[in-house]
C-alpha cells in the first residue's frame, strides 16, 4: 500500500514539473500582426497609416513560453497599435525597433510582459504626419448673379477654421487670407424668399473642403439682401373705358358722340403695362381687371358740343403701370334734356 501512495505521489509531482517546466521553456515563433500609427503624446499632432505604401501584414519573430506563442498564433493576425513620436508634416518612413515594438506590445497586452522581440519584417512603417492648426478665413460673395434692389450684405466677414495643416499650406496663395466664397449658396437661398422684400437668413458653410476633423467657428453667417422683383411687359385687349361726370353734376346727363354723330355706348382701348411678372400674368389671365375713366369736371361741362381729345385715367391693380401714354379719344359731349318726373 505504501509503494502505490508513493507511485502515485511521484506520478503528480511528475505532472507538476513537466507542466512547470512547459511554461518556462522559450520558444522562437513567428507572429503576423497589422500596426496602427497612433500620435505619442501631441493631442493636435495626426499620425495615419501611408495606405499606398503601408504593407498588409508585418511578420514578428519573438521568443517566450511556448504557451504564451501558441495563443498568441491562434488569434493572429494581432493588430497592434505604435505610437509615433515623429513632427514632421508629411510622408515619414518610421523605422521600427525591437525595443518599441517590446513596448508597445506590453502596453496593450500586459500579460506578454515576459515575450521578447527578435526581428520585424519589413522594417519601416509608411506614415503620414499631419497636424491639427486654426486659421482666419475670409468670407465673401464675389460671384453674385442676380439682380438686387439691395445687394446682399454679410453680417460677419470671416470665420475661425480647424483643419490640418498640409490642407492649410495648400490653400494659401501669395501670402494672403484664405476666401471662402458663398454665393452661389446665398443666391440658391435667396430665390425661395419673396422679391422686393428685404430677407435676413443664415448661410451655413460648406465644411467638407476643409477635411477630415475639421470644424469652423462660425459654422454659419447671416446674410440680408432683396432680391429685385422680376418685371415683365404685356398688352391687355379691350379695357373698357367710361366717360363719367364730377359728383356736383350727377343730375345732368350728358352723352359722348364721335366726329359721326354716333354715341360711343361702349369705349374700350388696348394698353401695354409692365409690372411684377406675377401680377402682370394675373391681369392678362383675366383674374384681375384694369379699367379707364374720364371724368368731366365743370369747366367741361361748359364746353359741351366741341370736339376735344380725352385722355383716359386707368385703374390698374396694385404694382402694375402704364408701360406707355394712354392714347387719346376724340369726341364731343351731347347734353341730353333730363326726362320730365313723373
């Protein structure tokens, strides 16, 4: 019985050493793995893989527990990320040591502290080094269209712009601010607001020209501006037209006869107006009306019998006018005797 307990002990302790001496046994493996550039320390400073020349999988000889390299295979490829302490604006080949790349790999996955790091392939990484800066842009309207009564006016004349700084250095000509043209966004807006009356709305600025992460302070500015009624000409057939006598002379009745002798019962005449486009289409479709008059004042009356040229008065609605002179209408006034009361 002692002898088995004895078997059975020396069996576990067996167990116990092999395992132990499992895991502290190194071994050589190689790892394929993607590395994402990230900035250091710099909170504006912007550090983005070289796509056109960035490889697609690193290969990473490392030396541990044979444990540690087997798991380490079956989550593989492993995505590590490197920070980069590299300043310089632009296209920077950073080359990788065994060192950093130790480092980095204990600083995302503690428990690998005990790994070690043998050699990479290919040993530069491709990165493009960018930075975060501020700049006054220059708001203006320099390529205006339309016709104004009053021309649109800015109530702010620039903006404070966040973007990175090779798209700045791009942007910059000959030394001067940087302009941001928004006319063609305040015209598309002006267009829905009624004309001839003065509007103020806000122009929102186009942020997408400024890349990835950028931010403008104002992100809008207020425009007001009056955009010019459009006017259009038209003629308008048959306008009647009515002779009418002076309020004191309501009680005589007089009748209008041409150079003929022949009562005008009905006058009607043919006027051009020019006008609001949208009213000038309401009167020629007839759902407005225009009319003439000619009034007789007392010292006509006097002048019954003579042939005289008159010049109607038209009653046009609101907006529209006369696009030339009313043509005169001779004829002369016929006092009728007024009917006997009965």
């Amino acid at each position: 019985m002692e002898q088995l307990k004895l078997l059975s002990m020396t069996a576990v302790i067996t167990l116990i050493v092999w395992a132990s001496a499992d895991r502290l046994v190194n071994d050589i493996a190689t790892v394929r793995l993607t590395i994402e550039p990230m900035p250091s320390t710099e909170v504006d400073t912007i550090v983005e893989p070289d796509m056109e020349e960035t490889p697609d999988r690193y290969e990473l000889q490392i030396s541990g527990p044979r444990k540690t390299l087997k798991s380490l295979r079956d989550r593989e490829p492993l995505n590590l990320r490197l920070p980069i302490s590299e300043t310089s604006i632009g296209p920077v080949s950073v080359a990788l040591s065994q060192d950093g790349l130790k480092r980095a790999i204990i600083n995302q996955w503690p428990e690998l502290h005990g790994l070690a790091v043998l050699s990479v392939k290919p040993r530069t990484l491709p990165v493009i080094v960018d930075r975060m800066v501020s700049a006054e842009f220059d708001v203006s309207m320099a390529n205006l269209t339309l016709a104004y009564d009053d021309e649109p006016q800015l109530q702010r004349t620039s903006t404070t712009a966040r973007l990175r700084e090779s798209l700045l250095a791009s942007m910059v000509s000959g030394g001067q601010r940087p302009e941001i043209d928004i006319s063609r966004e305040v015209e598309r807006i002006v267009q829905t607001k009624p004309a001839g009356e003065s509007s103020m709305f806000p122009v929102t600025l186009d942020l997408t020209r400024f890349g990835p992460g950028a931010s403008l302070d104002p992100a809008s500015i207020d425009v007001t501006a009056t955009l010019k009624t459009q006017r259009s000409t038209a003629e308008i057939s048959t306008v009647p037209i009515k002779p009418v006598v002076s309020f004191a002379n309501l009680g005589k009745s007089f009748e209008a006869v041409g150079r003929d002798g022949t009562p005008l019962t009905l006058v009607t005449q043919t006027v051009r107006i020019t006008g609001p486009t949208d009213e000038v289409m309401k009167l020629v479709r007839g759902e407005t009306r225009a009319y003439g008059l000619i009034q007789f004042k007392e010292a006509d009356l006097r002048q019954a019998n003579v042939i005289k040229a008159w010049t109607p008065e038209f009653h046009l609605p609101a907006g529209i006018e006369l696009a030339e002179s009313p043509r005169q209408i001779e004829f002369r006034l016929v006092e009728r005797p007024s009917s006997p009361a009965e």
